[in-house]
C-alpha cells in the first residue's frame, strides 16, 4: 500500500459550520489530533477528503506537521503533498527553521509535490518576476534588494528614473502583508530606514514596486487551477486591514478572459520549464480607464501551495478536486 503524507499545521482559514455540517462523519477522526470541531483549518479539512478518496483507492493517508518536521517522517511515505510550506515555516520559526524545513524536503526519498525546487523558485519571489519578465509577461517595473548588502543611491536612481513618487516594499518568505510596507512622498531617509529594519528581522530579499493608487480600488483577481483546468476565479479588495471579497460573476468578462488567458499560457510555461503542478493560484492587478473597459494588467502574485479560505470559494468547489488530482500524481 503507498503511503501519502500530507504536510498540515498551518492553523489557517477554518471551514464553515455548513461545511463541517455537510461533511461531518469523514471530519470526526481529526479530533485524534487535538482539533476541535468548532474550528477546522482548511488543510485538515483537505486531508480528511484527500483520506476519504484515498482509502477507496489504496492509498494510506497519514499527516505530517510542519512545525516539526523530521527526515524520518518524510522517508516513511512515497509521497508528500505540502499544503504548510516555507512561509509557514518562516513565520513559526524563522530563517534557521525556513532551512532546516527546506533541507528536509530536498533530502527526502519520498517524491514531494510540488517538488522542492519550483517551491524555492515560487517562495523566491524575486526569481519568478525574472521569469515572467524574461518571458514577455507583464509585470510592474521591480527593483530587487538583499537588505544585508545595497546602495541606497542605485535604489533612489531606480525610483527617480521611474519618476515614483509612491512606492511598496515587500520582503520575501513572508505572506498575510507581514513587512509590507507603503512609503508615501518617498525619499532616501525613508527607504534606508526601512530596509535597515528589514535586515535587522532577517529578511535576505525584498522587492520595491510603485504603489498603485489604483490598486484597491479595482481590486485584485485571483484565478484558481487545479491539474491545469481553471476552477474558480474572486476578487479581493481591501476595507482598511480587512479583505472584501467578490465572486467570479462580479468581475468584468472581458478582464476575466485576459487573466484566464495569460494564467493558462504561464501555467504552460512553468510545465514545461519546471513540473506539472497539482494546483496554482495566479493573482493579478489591472490599471483601466474606467470602470467599464480594461486598460492594462499584470501578473502580481504566483502562489503553488495557495491557502484556500472560505471566503475565497464560498462554496467549496475546490476540495474534492484537488484531493482527487493529488491521486492523480501519486497513481
């Protein structure tokens, strides 16, 4: 019998009563490992589906936990699906625990989806704009910066240049906004004190784009793959530190084609370049005219191992899906 391990523990976007009502007898056994019904991450609720089919098929199904991971718990299984992933392991430990975390996965036997290296590609954030650069995608014009070791007077000759009045700073290894930062009225005293403190936290690279006035106000649309197939798509906009939420008939049609469009082609690309991905999600932003017509978009955000929150599938079309291509890649 081959033995898939599921890499839990991110204690994030717990599933709804209606969920937990409607899928309540295959959830049961989670209280084996101290969760309580009342609050069920997502990536628990996917190792109960994923268990559920998985059985029926051979397959033994057994978790593994990300804030203490061992090479001996990898070596037990022939498969690793990784829903808890490095920002996870930065953000409950740190730069040390993000290697160790990471060297575990590249010396285990098992065969790890998604594989090490397109995780490291994908978490590098700075790696992948590159990509999509060099591919002839669009993307804002980005500015790529280790804290430890900069100019300040090259990074203002980037920001000049562009004639950047505004702009963001973002480190790597980090999700839910944690670092991210808005300058506004942007001068050198600003931009060297906040990397200072960006390298005083560990953080090895950040990137600094224009902040877009327009940003929030059209909002964010983040389309959903699962074995290459386009699953859903939402928009998120945000009301002060709190996400809004839209679903896929809230979004202009002709800007919906254009993201699915290009998410399909680098989806394509990064097959063929890299692996063939069980799931993706592809963020993108877009500058238009008005609110009618689109006048431009970029590729804002490529994430492999995505945190599936309610309020982005309301109705939970993505669970069973994805439990299902997981077997897919393992069979």
């Amino acid at each position: 019998m081959k033995k898939i391990g599921i890499l839990i523990g991110t204690e994030d976007s717990p599933v709804s009563k209606k969920y937990y009502q409607k899928n309540k007898p295959s959830l049961q056994f989670l209280k084996e490992y101290g969760i309580s019904m009342n609050y069920i991450p997502f990536d628990y609720a996917i190792f109960a589906e994923l268990k559920k089919q998985g059985e029926k098929k051979g397959f033994q199904i057994i978790p593994l936990f990300g804030n203490e991971l061992t090479l001996d718990d990898c070596n037990q299984c022939d498969f690793i699906f990784c829903i808890y992933e490095g920002t996870y392991a930065f953000d409950n430990g740190g730069q040390e625990y993000y290697e160790g975390f990471r060297k575990t996965l590249m010396k285990t036997n098992a065969k790890v989806f998604p594989s090490p290296k397109i995780q490291d590609f994908i978490i590098k954030k700075h790696q992948y704009m590159r990509y999509l650069k060099n591919k002839g995608y669009e993307i804002p014009p980005t500015y790529f910066i280790k804290p430890e070791s900069y100019k300040i007077q090259t990074i203002m000759r980037f920001i000049e240049k562009n004639e950047f009045r505004n702009i963001v700073i973002k480190p790597e290894l980090v999700g839910f906004k944690k670092g991210f930062k808005i300058i506004k009225n942007v001068t050198q005293k600003k931009v060297g004190d906040y990397l200072q403190k960006m390298k005083k936290e560990g953080y090895k690279n950040v990137l600094i784009q224009p902040f877009l006035e327009d940003f929030n106000k059209f909002g964010e649309i983040k389309t959903y793959w699962v074995g290459g197939k386009h699953l859903y798509s939402y928009k998120q906009q945000w009301k002060g530190s709190d996400g809004v939420f839209y679903q896929q008939d809230k979004i202009n049609k002709q800007l919906l084609k254009k993201c699915l469009d290009t998410a399909k082609s680098v989806i394509v690309d990064l097959e063929k370049d890299y692996e063939e991905l069980i799931h993706v999600r592809i963020d993108f932003a877009c500058c238009v005219d008005n609110e009618n017509h689109c006048r431009d978009f970029f590729i804002n955000e490529i994430e492999i191992n995505p945190a599936l929150a309610e309020e982005d599938d309301p109705l939970r079309r993505g669970f069973v899906p994805l439990a299902k291509q997981i077997l897919v890649a393992c069979s």
